[in-house]
C-alpha cells in the first residue's frame, strides 16, 4: 500500500538521488586512476530519466516483499538509493564497475547492496521478475510456509521492448493471470544511439492489451494538464502528441525563450498562440517538460490503482537526462558532465562537490524518511528449507537396450517411489516437447501444474496414454514453443532456495539443437544464481532421418565452456542415472552447480558398459562416472598402443574398433568419457600449485603409460581436443564438423566419419600402419 509523502519532499530527495547517481558515474571516470586507458563508463543520463519512478517506488510504494528488477543502465540509481537506505556503505560509492565494488549493471551476486534481480543483457533482467512470479506461486503451492510476496516489478527502458525475450514471456498464456506483476516502461524515447523515430505507443498498448495486461500511461504530469484544461490547451495537446519524437527532444534543446516559436511553427491557430502566449519562457519551457514519468504525485497515486488481477504495464513518459545539461540530446547515452556542470548540478542539490556523499542533516524531514523507508524496506532473515538426501543410485537393474533419453524418463518416473523426498522438490518444464523428450511418465505420475487450473476434457479417454491433469499441485510446467521463456522460468526456479528458503531441483528438455537458442537467458540466469538443469535431447546426428535442421554440432562445447554448469553426455542408462542423481544434489543449495545433458534417442545395449559384479568395484565405476570417465579396456593403460576415446551414443563404433584392431593385433585401450567437461577442469587443476597429482584426467590417462590418442564424437571434434595435453600424446579428432543431411544413423557417421572404420584408420595410421 503506498504511503503518503509530501511531493516537496519526495522532490527534495528526488534531486538528491539525481546528484548521488550521477556523481557515481563521475567518481568512477575521473576520480581515479586508469593506467589502461580503456574507459570506464557510465549512464549518467539513461539513470536521470528513471530518478523519479524509482524515487516514488522506494520512498512510497514498495514494501519488504517486494522484488524489482532495475533497467540495466539506471544501476547508478540502485545504488544511491540503497545508500540513503542504509543498505550500502558510502565507501562504495566511488567504486562503480571497480573490482570488488559496485558492478556496471545490476548483480545479485557481486554488488554489495540489496539487488533483487541481476539485468544487464537487456530485456533478460526485465522478464526475470516475470518468472519469478511464476516461480513463487509454484513453491507457494507446493510448500505451506513460503514467505509470502508482493509485487514483481520491472522498471524497463523502451529501447528494450525491441527484444524479443520481452514478447515471447508477454505473450504466454499463464502471464494474463498474474496480478502481482507490474511493468514500468521508462518511455525516454531515446536509445543507445538516437532518438527513436516515429510515435509507436498505441502499437505497444495494443500489444499488451491482447495479451490481457492492464495498461496505464502516464504522457504529461499535472501542471501541462491544467494547462491544457484552459481555452487553446485541447491545440497545445495535438501539437505537441503528433509532434515527431525527435521534433520534441530538439525542443528541449533550445533557451526557453524559443520554445513558443518551436511549438508555433511559424503558423498555429488563434487559440494555440492565445494558451502559449499566455505562459512566461519559463512557463513554457517547464511545461513541454512535464512528463507523467517526472510527476512525483502523480506516479505514487498511479502505483496505489494497479489492478490485481491481471498484469500491468506502465508507460511514463519522460526525458533521457533530465534535470542534467545533456537532457535530451540525441547523444547523450554515455556522455559525461563536464567538472563545470557537475559543480552546477552540486549547486542545484545543496551538496558540496568536496564532500559529494554528505547524508542528508539529521533531523531533517528527508533524513527521516530515509530513516523509516531503511526500515520497512529491511527483510528479515531467510528460513531455508531442510536438507535434502539425493540418493547415490535407485539400484535398478538395467538390462534392456535403452536410449539415454528414455533412461532419463523411467529414471524420474521412478524417483516418485523410490526417493519421493527428493521427487518432491523436482520441477520439470518443456516446451511443448514433453512427450516427444519421454517425460510421459513422470507427468502420469506428478501431473502438469498450471497457474490457474484447468478441467482435464480427455480424462475419459481410454486411448489417450499421456495423462494431463493441470492443477495446483502439479510438477510439470509446459511452455509453448519458446525456448527463451523455458530457461528464463529455469532461472527463476533455480532461485528458490534464496529468494524464499524453498530448493527446488528443476530440469528442462528442450531439443539439442535448440540450446543455442537458448543459451543467452539460461546462462545468465546461471550468472544471477539460478541452478538448475538443461537436458539436450536428442542431440548430433544421431538423429539422423531428422536431417541437418535437428542436428546438433557445437553444443558439446558450448557446455564444457559454460562458467557455472558441468556439462556431461553419458552413454549407457547406468551412467546416465548416477550423473543425474549426482547433478540433482548439487542444484538449490549454496555453493551449487547447474548442469547441461547431452542425451540420445539411440538405444545402446548396456551389455557394452561392462559393469563389474563386485560392490565394492561397482561404486569406483560410479564414483569414476560422476568424476568425468572410466576406462572400458580390462587391460592395463600401459598396454595401450593406441587410446581410443569416445562419449556418449558414438561408443557402440568406438567398442568395435578396438575390436577390429585387436584382429590386427594392436591392442587398444578405450576410455568412456561421461563430461569431458570435468576431465578438462581436472586438467587444468593439475596444473594448479597447490595440487596433489591430476585426479581423473591422471586415471584416464596415466602419465607413464603415454600412447597416441583417437577421440570420437557426435559434435565438433575440437572439444575433446585438449586431451593431447594430458600427456603430450599425438592425436586425432573425430567429430562432426559440417551440416548433416537425412539419412539412416549408419550413413551419416560415415558421411562425417566417426563410423568404426573411420576410428580403425586414424587409430592406424596414428601407430603407422
């Protein structure tokens, strides 16, 4: 519930929070040494046209529970206001994108003061609130005892509403039910490098209102509006809205005194003279410049009539750079104040430019508020859920010819009965390929949850096999087809266990292929916090008949390279459920890890795996599994006249090539990988000073045992091609580098040549013959 504020106050703390955010940026650029020469940056302009929507948000609107996420570029603003509040030491001030400091744009993990979500890969941050909504309402419905929530509120710019992440999140169908979300849209008109041309808002009404928000805009604050109530404001009005946008910003160039010429035009009716005639130079010049973004009163009023029942957008109009010199210009995006106008600026605030983060005087009615706000806005401590115990392995036999993606399904369909502590805090989303990536059975068993539920038409269906039961108390979430909203909603449910003291364990599949679409807003949702795993199915070529649109090349290494997430690509349905259950252990919980699989849909006769009988060396497999890989030979690795190194579905051709150059009577070692991603990290250990000997990469391949390396994969040969630094080995590498066509499986691992013949004459030509 908003409160109310004095509007002088609130524009007295309002100027200082303008001085605050752009003497920021001015610390940061000239206040310090820069022997590199690369400069620093800032957004002192992009930061003062959102001075005022935040000021009304953080001194009269938000509570405790709420969460907003902070256009990229007004981060400047964040931090000023968090120090006012008490959140952030003054220290910090003169340390913007300084290592240890404050970062360049928002970050929930590395800036010192309360950020709620990280933004900065622009339109990413600002449907981040959106998810978490759906975030919230899923662990509310699940765990009694979730904190409750507030509003989720994105303060975006207009430049953003370009990305399409913005659209894909507005557009889904369970968006239209969430109340507690709030848009604002800091409608500057301007962005990196130009005013925005032409005058798009009724298309972007339009668009919100079909897809069920309530849209609120805020163009003129309440003195133009008077204005416009007097005989000739109705002219005043249509001149200045069908005024061309950049028509308008050179307007608020030029002295006050050529403003009236500037609306007249040379011409203008009677009563269009008569209303600008009527107003001083002074008058005038204020009045073009009163926007809804920039009217205090107005937006807190506005703020208290959201409806709650459906998601709001706000447009408020306002002015890139207000209240600086560069207001306005169509330039102005990373400008800086010159020393002469930021002393000017100091004047206008009351502040001394020799002591730039004077508090405001105790006692005073601003130091007061600051006072109270500090204190309502102060969160109490986080209750984290119990711990939780993921099993090592459900000691299911698996004897059967199984793909890996059919292993995954049957592995959470059994984790219901057989771990149903852990089954509980799985989520699984997908976008409209649940069936299709075999989580039918897990949605059998759990059902599908939906923000609102929905009645089951098909329950009576005899035929039908995939039951899908929406209801509250479900632990499937489908997406349409719009891999940006599945991972942006993964984000969000990997930050349960922080946000509100719930772990989640929450896995997507999405098609192989599509991972790179979906990469920018998965990893950044890993870079603010969001643990969770991504499953890649079916994945290379594989799935041959499919053809070169659904075949996948590069992501094998895009995993391995992924800060924050272990990548891994096992190959039989054993190693498939120990990596799995390892990888659910470490997502929700402090210290942890997301995880990226690389599953198949070809069935791989787990006879190959060659799994011992004895407990004791059944355990070393699996702890050698979830370590990265395990060696298949039964001879020694000093034996080995040549290491043949496979992953994942290619193994089949990988065991039969060691076979047929034992017919040639070279004896092969063959090694299983399941995450070349932990063996290259165990190799860059190694190299560590502190390190006691290689760890896995020293079992796979041990130092006195050197021989000349065949690596195979159904993806890009180079990333397995760091093994050659193991040992110094010779090496070749096989893998898929061109885009593949439709074909039996056999046809295209010879078109790409990671067939068996293929591994035999690199194997051979590597030991010369």
């Amino acid at each position: 519930m908003t409160i109310h504020v004095d509007d002088a106050l609130l524009r007295s703390i309002s100027q200082r929070v303008l001085w605050l955010s752009t003497a920021i940026v001015d610390a940061a650029n000239r206040g310090r040494p820069n022997s590199s020469g690369v400069k620093v940056g800032g957004h002192q302009a992009s930061s003062a046209s959102m001075v005022d929507i935040m000021v009304a948000l953080w001194f009269s609107c938000l509570t405790d529970r709420d969460r907003v996420s902070v256009k990229p570029h007004a981060s400047p603003v964040l931090h000023a206001l968090n120090y006012l509040l008490g959140d952030l030491d003054a220290s910090y001030l003169t340390r913007l994108r300084e290592k240890g400091g404050l970062q360049s744009y928002p970050s929930r993990l590395k800036d010192p003061g309360t950020v709620d979500f990280s933004t900065g890969s622009v339109g990413i941050g600002a449907t981040a609130a959106l998810w978490a909504a759906v975030a919230h309402r899923y662990v509310s419905s699940h765990f009694p005892g979730t904190p409750d929530a507030g509003r989720f509120i994105s303060l975006l710019g207009d430049a953003e509403l370009d990305e399409g992440a913005i659209w894909e999140a507005v557009a889904d169908p369970q968006v239209a039910s969430l109340g507690e979300l709030l848009w604002v849209v800091d409608l500057n008109r301007q962005s990196l490098d130009r005013v925005v041309p032409d005058i798009q808002i009724q298309r972007l009404q339009g668009m919100f209102t079909a897809a069920g928000w309530q849209v609120l805009t805020l163009k003129w604050g309440r003195f133009i509006s008077a204005v416009f109530d007097r005989p000739g404001g109705d002219e005043l009005r249509r001149r200045l809205e069908e005024m061309p946008n950049e028509e308008y910003q050179r307007m608020l160039r030029v002295p006050p005194d050529e403003v009236a010429d500037r609306i007249l035009a040379g011409q203008g009716s009677p009563g269009l003279r008569e209303v600008v005639g009527a107003l001083t130079a002074d008058q005038l010049s204020a009045a073009v410049r009163d926007l809804g973004g920039h009217d205090l009163g107005l937006l807190t009023s506005t703020f208290d009539k959201v409806d709650d029942h459906r998601p709001t957008v706000v447009f408020a109009y306002t002015v890139k750079g207000r209240g600086l010199p560069t207001e306005g210009h169509p330039n102005n995006h990373s400008v800086l104040l010159t020393e002469a106008q930021l002393h000017a600026l100091a004047d206008a605030s009351g502040v001394a430019v020799d002591d730039p983060w004077a508090p405001f005087v105790p006692g005073s009615a601003e130091a007061g508020l600051c006072e109270e706000r500090g204190r309502t806005l102060r969160r109490p401590d986080l209750t984290a859920s119990a711990p939780l115990a993921v099993p090592h392995t459900l000691g299911h036999p698996h004897r059967k010819p199984v793909s890996t993606q059919a292993a995954l399904g049957r592995l959470l369909a059994d984790l219901v009965h057989d771990a149903p502590e852990t089954a509980a805090r799985l989520v699984t989303c997908s976008p409209d390929v649940a069936s299709s990536t075999n989580l039918g059975g897990w949605i059998n068993k759990t059902g599908v949850w939906a923000v609102k539920e929905r009645r089951d038409w098909f329950a009576d269906d005899a035929q039908r096999l995939l039951r899908w039961s929406e209801r509250a108390t479900g632990q499937h979430i489908e997406l349409g087809i719009a891999e940006v909203n599945l991972v942006g909603l993964l984000g969000e449910l990997g930050t349960t266990w922080s946000r509100w003291g719930q772990r989640l364990i929450p896995v997507a599949t999405i098609y192989d292929p599509f991972v790179s679409r979906a990469l920018e807003p998965w990893s950044y949702g890993i870079y603010a916090g969001g643990q969770s795993i991504l499953v890649g199915t079916p994945s290379g070529v594989t799935l041959a008949p499919e053809g070169g649109a659904h075949q996948s090349i590069t992501t094998p290494s895009i995993g391995l390279e992924q800060p924050g997430c272990t990548a891994w690509e096992p190959a039989f349905a054993q190693d498939l459920e120990w990596t799995f259950l390892h990888a659910m252990s470490r997502v929700g919980l402090p210290g942890g890890r997301s995880s990226y699989f690389r599953l198949s849909t070809r069935p791989l006769d787990p006879a190959l795996a060659d799994l011992p009988d004895d407990p004791a060396l059944l355990e070393r497999r699996r702890r050698q599994a979830v370590a990265g890989g395990y060696r298949l030979s039964r001879h020694p690795a000093d034996r080995d006249q040549v290491t043949l190194v496979g992953v994942g579905a290619i193994m089949p051709e990988v065991l039969a090539a060691a076979t047929r150059l034992a017919d040639r009577s070279v004896t092969a070692g063959v090694v299983c990988l399941t995450s070349p991603d932990l063996v290259f990290e165990s190799l860059r250990h190694r190299a560590d000073r502190d390190a006691r000997g290689g760890g896995i990469v020293d079992e796979l391949f041990p130092p006195h045992a050197p021989a000349p390396l065949v690596t195979v994969q159904d993806g890009h040969p180079h990333t397995l091609a760091f093994l050659a630094a193991a040992r110094g080995d010779r090496i070749r590498s096989l893998g898929v580098t061109e885009f593949g066509q439709s074909s039996s499986v056999e046809d295209a691992y010879a078109l790409h040549g990671i067939d068996t013949a293929s591994i035999v004459d690199a194997a051979l030509t590597l030991v010369g013959l």
